[in-house]
C-alpha cells in the first residue's frame, strides 16, 4: 500500500489536468485490492509531521481522499 500526500501550500498535487481520478464512494469500506480503508489512509497523511505543521498554519484545510486511475496501480493519495 502507498499514500502519497499532496496538501495545499505545501506539497503540489500529482494529479495532471483531466487525468482520470475516483472518489471512495465509502472511507470506512476497503476497496478489493487495497489493504486499508480511505479512512486509514487519510488517517496515515494527517499523521505526517508536514501535515500537522500545514493544518496548524492554515486550519481551514481539509483533507480528500482519492483514486488516480493514472499510475496502473491501486493506491490512494490524500490531496
């Protein structure tokens, strides 16, 4: 399992314009082939210490959880 973690201000997204994303219809149902939930995986990237330091800088910021369908793999990144 990888997270990538993309967070406004900080890091840029990996998203390219008009590549194709999805969205968990569920974050507590685990998707066949993925090894944590969307919820674990956001869980993960709020955890991260860069993270931590952007959301006290701007407490506005939410994460979102998405698919790339890009990369040919099965992973989430947490934009």
């Amino acid at each position: 399992m990888s997270v990538a973690f993309g967070v406004v201000g900080v890091a840029a997204p990996s998203a390219k314009a008009g590549m194709p994303v999805l969205e968990p219809k569920s974050l507590d149902t685990r998707p066949a082939g993925f090894g944590v939930t969307p919820r674990e995986a956001r869980a993960t990237a709020e955890a991260n210490a860069a993270v931590e330091m952007a959301r006290r800088e701007y407490s506005a910021l939410r994460a979102k959880v998405i698919v790339p369908q890009y990369f040919g793999d099965q992973r989430y990144e947490v934009v």
